[in-house]
C-alpha cells in the first residue's frame, strides 16, 4: 500500500493540479475555433447595409472594391482552419489535461482569437506606405500564435506527460520535429521580413498552409494498438 501511495505521489508530482479528461477541454477549444471562425464573415458589411458603403453607382464595382475583407476572410479561415486541424488530431495523442496545460490552451486561443487583427491589418495594407509595418506584425502574430502551440506540446511530452502512452517513441519524436521546425520557420520568418517583407510574409503563410496536408498516422507500440471502436471516438 504505501508502494502504492508513493507511485500515485510520484505520478502526481509530474503534473500541475488535479488531471482531467478531455471532453470538456475539447469541447470549450472547439467552441472558441467556431466563434472564431464564424465572426469573419461579420466583418465584411455588403454595400447599400447601414454599416456598408453607399453612394455607389455599380453594385458590381462595389463588391469588387470589397477585395481585401474577403481576402483577409480567405487568410484567417486557413491559418484557423490549419490549427483547428492540428487540435483535431491531437485528439489522438493528448489523453488528459491538468491545471497548466489548461492555462497554456488558453494562451493559444487567445492567440487564435486574435490572429484576425493581424491579417486583417496586412491585407488593408497591401500595397501602401504602411505594408513593411503590417508584414511584420502579420509573421509575429503567426510566430507567436506558432510557439503557443508549440509550449502546450513540450508541456505534455516529457514522460508522457499528458499523453498516450501506448504511443511509439519514434513517432512522437517525429511530431516533435515536425512542429519545432514549423515554429522556428515561423520565428525565423520575423527578420527575414524586416529585410523582405513579401518574401518573409509568404514563408510564414506556407509554413501554416503546411499543416493543411494531412498529418502523420498515429503509431503505436507493439500489441498496444487501440481498438476500432476507440479509434473511432477520438
């Protein structure tokens, strides 16, 4: 018994606070990406609307002026759209939360609810005196919102902490260099942009456009495959 209790004291330690499933962390993450997502299309107000442009003669012409709301619409949907994929997935590796990765979830969507301004105010710049300015804003909001990410996943890693354990070693080493190297391409894409601002804007966009491809199947060690039905409720 008292084996017992000083593995339980063990395991605890490795952790903050009391350790919880994931269905409601799961389930608050995915209502803040559907707010998130849903709020883009308020920002564009049709012509002739209260809050809309008038006194224009082409209704055509006016919509078409309309160009940088839909392609800041288009460019949050995508990067929301990547980590909303990479939440998804991680459905499959993360198996319980506790106090300090709740905190650290929540820095990342706030980063997540605020990525719009930033691409929001490069694509109302594009183009003008002001562009170099919004570029860099643009990749240090893509850069920070990356090391979010990237904080929660060191977090949960050492030991397993917070993760499948049933998971192979190689693969979660994979997943690891996959998402560092993400995050420094991110980080690294901020000088690169002060010097060339197109050139830095358009690494760290494909760099979130990377993460739209489908991710690495999960892989498991030998004999502790899980079943189908509980590969199915992830």
């Amino acid at each position: 018994m008292m084996l017992r209790n000083r593995r339980n004291q063990s395991t605890a330690a490795e952790t903050h606070g009391a350790e919880r499933g994931l269905d409601r962390f799961e389930g608050f993450s995915d209502a803040v990406f559907a707010i998130a997502l849903t709020l883009l299309i308020v920002e564009i107000k049709v012509p002739g609307s209260p809050e809309g442009v008038h006194g224009y003669r082409d209704l055509a012409g006016a919509m078409a002026e309309q160009w940088r709301e839909w392609l800041a619409l288009v460019l949050c949907y995508v990067v929301i759209g990547a980590y909303w994929l990479q939440h998804h997935y991680s459905g499959r590796v993360y198996t319980k939360s506790d106090h300090l990765f709740g905190v650290m979830n929540l820095c990342f969507l706030l980063a997540i609810v605020v990525i719009p301004y930033p691409i929001r105010l490069w694509c109302f710049h594009l183009g003008t005196g002001f562009e170099p300015a919004a570029s860099v804003t643009l990749v240090a909001g893509l850069a920070l919102t990356a090391c979010t990410w990237m904080g929660k996943w060191l977090y949960a890693m050492p030991g397993r902490r917070l993760m499948d354990e049933r998971l192979s070693l190689d693969f979660l080493q994979q997943m690891t260099r996959r998402y560092c190297v993400a995050t420094l391409v991110q980080i690294a894409a901020i000088p690169i942009t002060i010097a060339a601002w197109r050139v830095g804007v358009a690494i760290a966009l494909l760099c979130v456009a990377f993460f739209l491809l489908p991710s690495p199947t999960p892989r498991y060690k030998h004999g502790a495959e899980p079943s189908e039905a509980e590969k199915a409720n992830k």
